[in-house]
C-alpha cells in the first residue's frame, strides 16, 4: 500500500520539478520525459537560446514549461509554453502538438519570431 501512496507524490514532483541550463534556461517538467529525449531537448533549447540572445539585447531567461495532456497508455499529447524575458520585455508562445520535439520547436520558433520582430524595429 505505501509503494502506491508514493508513486502519485514521485509522478507530481517529475511534472514540476526544474531543470537549470545555463543559469539562464529553465525547463520544467522535462524530468517525466526519457534521458535520451532530453539530451536531444537541450541540444534544440540551447541552439534556440543561442539565436533569441542574438535578437534580444537586455536577454535574460527563457523559461519552456511541458504539459503532457490527454495521456492514455503511452500515447498523449504535449503542451509546450516558452516564455522569455527581454530587460522589462515578455514574450510568450504556446503550442500542442503529439511529437514533443514537434512542439518544442514550433514554440521556440515562434518566440524567436516574435523576439526578432520586435527588436527590428
């Protein structure tokens, strides 16, 4: 019985829990997904990061927080919302798609966009 208490405990603190790159990437909720995704999750997050520092002149975070929605058995959905703090500046993007790296890289593309678009004027 005390096994099945804990592992909802387990299961909650893997959907909150952070992970810190850098001191300046946040991501949350990355520690539900597999070793091998996240590896391949930074590598995407970090060469982002990379091109928004480049079009954001006062960067400080960004922040990528996974939802995985409408999960049965090992099939669900995944919620991405990549935030990113620009000096006094937010910006913000949100996307759900079934292929986490899908997701991933439809949000950072569309902050950087929004980033990039702002910071040209």
């Amino acid at each position: 019985m005390a096994e099945t208490d804990a592992q909802p405990e387990n299961s909650e603190d893997k959907v909150t829990a952070q992970l810190n790159l850098g001191g300046n990437i946040e991501l949350v909720g990355f520690k539900q997904v597999s070793l091998s995704d996240v590896v391949v999750v930074k590598k995407v997050v970090g060469h982002y990061t990379r091109k928004i520092q480049e079009n954001a002149p006062n960067f400080q975070k960004v922040t990528i927080i996974l939802k995985e929605i409408h999960k049965i058995d090992n099939n669900a959905k995944h919620e991405i919302h990549v935030k990113v703090e620009d000096g006094g500046l937010h910006y913000a993007s949100e996307v759900v798609d079934k292929n986490l790296f899908v997701a991933l890289d439809s949000a950072l593309k569309k902050v950087l966009a929004e980033v990039t678009h702002h910071n040209k004027r």
